[in-house]
C-alpha cells in the first residue's frame, strides 16, 4: 500500500483557540480509515483543511506526492478529494437524480455548455441512475432531495460525493442525525461501494460500534493533535483514547460476552 | 459497475409545454388586426418588459440573486441607443440592438465582479446602489443624456428596409409590434436553452447550496458572474427595444423604482417558473396602465391591487394556475 494524502505539520488557528495544531496525518491507498475524538478535537476541521474548505496556516499537505496546500477546492477535486458533510448539504430544489447528475457534469466539464439541453445527455443520466442505485436510492430518483428522510439525505450526499469519482472520500458522520436501526445499512451501503471500487474513505463517527465494525485504521484526535493511530484492536487497548475519549480505564469488553 | 438498471430521464417533457403555447401565439400574431392600436401598444410594452422580466429572473428564480438594480441594464440599453442616434446618426434597429448588448455585457462585466461576491441583502442593495449610480449620472451630465428632458429617438430603420417615415402608429401597430415579437421569441428560446442547459442546472445548484456546488467542483463567483451578464444583456436588450415605442428615454429607467417594477413583474408572475415572468410583466403594464387611466391616485390604487394578488397568489400567477391543474389532475 502505498500513501495517498499526508499532512505535515499543519495548523489551523481560530483566533487563540489552536483547532489543529502541527497535525502529521495520513492515508494509504484503498484503506478505510475512522477519525475519532470529542467535540472539538479537530476531526472536521482537519478535512476542512484537507478539502480546501479551509486553508491551513502552516504545514503542507500532499496528496498523491503533489502539494495542494493552497489549492483552490476546484483543483482538490479534479486531483481526486471529495468529501461529504455533516449537516448534509443538497441541492433540496432539484431531484435526487439531478444532484447526482450535476456532479456528473461538473466532473466532466460539461456544466459550461449554457447552448446545450441537459436532459438530452443521455450517457450523463445512465450513469447517474447507476450510482443512485449503488446507494438504494433508485426509487426515490425523481423525489426532490429537500422531500428524502434523513437517511436517504445521508446516502444522497455521499452518492453526490462518489459521481466525483474519487480516490479519496471524506466522511463526517455519514450516520449523525439517524435511528439506531438505520446507521448500520447506511453504512453497509457506504462501505461496501467504497470497498469494491477501491476508493480510499476517511469517516468522522461518534458512534464507536460503527467506527470499530467498519475500519480498517482508527486516528484519535484530541485537542488538535493525534492522541493515537492503530488497527481497531490497539486502539481498543490504548490506555490513552480510554481514558481520554472513553473516559473510564476499563479493559475492553470480550466480544463474546457471556450472557 | 456491476448494477443493472434502466436510465431515468428526468419528467420534464417541454415538447408537452409547447402544446399550450400554441394558442397564445396565435393570439400575439393575430392582434394588430383584430385589436385597437392602443391595445397592440400596450401589449408591445409588455413583450419588452417580459424580455427584461425573463433577464431578472435568471438571476432571482435560477441563481437565487434578487437585484435591485436592474434599471440599470434597462437604462444602459435604452441610453446605447439614444446615445448611438444623437452621436452617430445610427438609425437601424438591429444595430441599436448589437449596440445595446455590447453596452450591457461592459457595464454587467464591471458591476458583476464587484456584487457576485455578496448574496442575499447586501446583493441587493449594491446592485441598486450602483443602479442609482447610473440614475445620477444620466440626471447630472444634462450635456450629454439631456439630463430630466432625456433624449428624443426617432424610429428606427428595421432589417435595412422597413422605415417608420409616415404614420408613426400604425408602424408601431405593425411592423414594430412584429419586430418586438420577433426579438421576444427569440430571447425565450435562448432563454429556455439557457436555463435547461448544464450550465442552467449549475446556477440552480448555486441558488439551493452554495457550499455543496463549490464541493462538486462549480466555481461559483464565476458562474454567478456569467449569470449576472447574461441577466443584464437580456435586460439591455429589452431597453434598447423599449426606446421606439416610447419615443424618449429618460432618467426614470435607471431610477431603482423601475428596478422594482421589474422584481414585482416576476414576483406576480411566479419566479419559480419558467413563464411566471412573462405573464407577470404583460399583467403588470395593464393593470399599470389602467390605473393611470382610472385615478390620478393610481400609485395608490396599484399598490393596494399588488398587494392583494401578492397576499393572495403567494406562488405567483403561474404558480397558482400550475397547482390548481395538478389539483385537477390529481383524483384521477
């Protein structure tokens, strides 16, 4: 496996509130990776940074040997960074199949031709319909997205991200804001598309069952730094991310528990 | 991808939409023979002013941009033309128009640069700040825009042949009403392209969410800033075909009152619709005009009128009838 992104020190500083603070940050090809940590420890403001919805004060960041430091978002995704958000962000007036067929255009380059029908691009709406697919939402294709329960909004915004055809996809709390009972198809979904395309994924997630089940690496972070970086079972073990994220030194549950 | 599945084509079926055009423009053909003068007149302004309503609304229903200075781009296309006939003896008609849109596309490239980069309030208001802008200038430098006297237009030559020499209404009545009818439909058509198009689509990605359209790669001050031009030349245009019928242009164009007329034709109409404009801006210059007939209080009346259809069609006239068809359609 070789490194898709690195980070090298990078800082981003809110007034006097240092949010990330000199963070050496990477991600191998093809893995699926889990970035943990509290409120505040800096998760999403690092994949602002990396996203380019943010700049980094100092620090560089490479993604694929190339410095994209200062790059504007445009050029981020054209390398292959996307990412999806945490209060999801659709285009609510247009359908899903349109979200997901707008992507298309952009990512073709197609959204400057203003003489030419969008609808009559038919290779553009073929492939559109195949990634709602992907992510179930076929049925709901001509709903408008402002109409999706939340979890469909959920996987719309990751399928938006995915059209960009990426090779690193950005997470944060692809399940926040959903029932119990929904978070892990939603995942399956996401994970199983990811895998079988071979994209890299990085997710945010609160929800330590989803992080544990579903990633190959975990990063802690707390604030602003990295408190640790392992396989889920050293995490699981770490002395740090249990006291500190856990907050009660306990040794890890047997996963075969005796009822 | 391994997924099987038939392509869906977005419901939009527009060859449907241009089934119930029919009628209207065998309306809009036939009424210089059927109408009074005044009528057809009357309607000629409409056309205009759907032109610069269509313009607007590409920027409030498709890019989510309420202007407040559309005046300007009205004033900057009637005043090319003015300017062209009093400096330059220009008379043809379609050369007031490639005047009017080489005007509009350098004052909406200069404006536009400098209100994309705001959204909501503070949009609006620079657009009519710099609209004012335009106002005191054509109010001020009397020497050369005549100042509140404005400028006297004689008809113009239309495609090389037609004179407007003899009875000035009955060219207006006819060869004019058909010339601005002609230009209308064609600006309608861009227009429909325009906004169907990729391009459209972005704007309409903008308009819901901007971040999210900035993370699927859409430069968006850019496309706001082509937006804003496109917006502008159809309004220029509109300007520029308004200059004939009315004989004079005057600083009152560029003034940001006539601005919010033509956010009121679009607001009556239903800006969420493609024809909401239209119908918003020929409603709106009857119910101006008669009101001017009807009481020298018509600002009055006309406001109370506004009102009511306002509160009343919250979504517009089109809007309105839209929901109503699917009302109908529905229980079936």
């Amino acid at each position: 496996m070789s490194v898709l992104l690195e980070t090298k020190a990078v800082v981003k500083q809110f007034g006097e509130f240092r949010a990330v603070d000199r963070v050496d940050f990477r991600v191998q090809e093809g893995e699926v990776l889990a970035l943990i940590g509290s409120n505040g420890a800096g998760k999403t403001t690092l994949v602002n940074l990396i996203s380019g919805l943010l700049t980094a004060d100092e620090g560089h960041i490479l993604f694929r040997g190339h410095d994209v430091t200062k790059q504007p978002v445009k050029e981020r995704i054209r390398a292959g960074i996307a990412r999806s958000f945490q209060l999801v962000n659709l285009f609510d007036q247009l359908s899903a199949l349109d979200n997901v067929a707008l992507a298309i255009f952009s990512r073709q380059g197609k959204t400057r031709r203003l003489l030419s029908l969008a609808d009559a691009d038919r290779p553009v709406w073929q492939e559109a319909t195949d990634v709602l697919a992907l992510f179930r939402l076929d049925a709901h294709a001509r709903t408008l997205a402002g109409g999706l329960s939340q979890g469909e909004r959920k996987l719309l915004d990751v399928a938006i991200a995915y059209a960009l055809k990426p090779k690193l996809l950005f997470l944060d709390e692809p399940t926040s804001g959903v029932g119990t009972r929904e978070k892990a198809p939603i995942m399956d979904t996401i994970v199983s598309v990811v895998r079988s395309e071979g994209i890299s994924a990085a997710i945010i997630e609160h929800d330590m069952d989803v992080v544990f089940s579903y990633s190959d690496r975990i990063v802690a972070m707390h604030q602003g730094t990295i408190l640790a970086d392992g396989t889920p079972d050293q995490i699981r073990r770490d002395e740090k991310v249990l006291t500190t994220l856990i907050g009660t030194p306990e040794p890890p549950r047997p996963s075969q528990g005796g009822g | 991808m391994s997924t099987v599945t038939t392509v869906v084509i977005p419901a939009r079926s527009p060859i449907r939409r241009l089934w119930y055009a029919a009628p209207v423009l065998a309306v809009l053909l036939v009424l210089p023979w059927v109408a009074e003068q005044y009528q057809t007149i009357l309607l000629a302004y409409g056309l205009v002013m759907a032109i610069a309503a269509i313009g607007f609304n590409l920027l409030l229903g498709y890019t989510g941009l309420l202007s407040f200075g559309h005046s300007a781009y009205f004033g900057v296309g009637a005043y090319a033309v003015a300017l062209m006939v009093k400096y330059l003896g220009v008379v043809s008609m379609e050369l007031h128009l490639l005047g009017a849109i080489a005007a509009s596309v350098l004052v909406t490239a200069i404006f536009g640069i400098a209100c994309v980069r705001y959204t909501r309030i503070f949009f609006s208001i620079l657009t009519m700040a710099l609209s004012q802008v335009l106002w005191s200038l054509a109010f001020k430098f009397f020497w050369v825009t005549g100042g509140t006297d404005g400028l006297r237009v004689p008809t113009p030559t239309l495609l090389g042949v037609v004179t407007g020499k003899g009875d000035k209404t009955a060219f207006l009545v006819h060869q004019y009403y058909y010339y601005v009818l002609g230009v209308f439909l064609v600006c309608v058509a861009i227009m429909w392209v325009i906004v169907n198009s990729p391009f459209g689509r972005a704007l309409q990605a903008i308009r819901d969410n901007e971040t999210r359209a900035q993370f699927v790669g859409i430069p968006i001050w850019r496309y706001r800033w082509v937006a804003f031009m496109l917006s502008g030349v159809f309004t220029g245009v509109a300007g520029a075909l308004w200059v004939p019928l009315n004989g004079l242009t005057t600083p009152d164009i560029l003034h940001w009152t006539f601005s919010g007329k033509i956010v009121f034709m679009a607001v009556l109409g239903g800006f969420r619709t493609f024809v909401g404009p239209i119908v918003g801006a020929v409603v709106y210059n009857y119910l101006e005009s008669y009101a001017v007939g009807y009481t020298v209080y018509w600002q009055l009346f006309l406001g109370v009128i506004l009102v009511v259809l306002v509160l009343s069609l919250p979504t517009g006239i089109v809007g309105t009838a839209e929901r109503l068809m699917a009302r109908r359609r529905g229980p079936r």
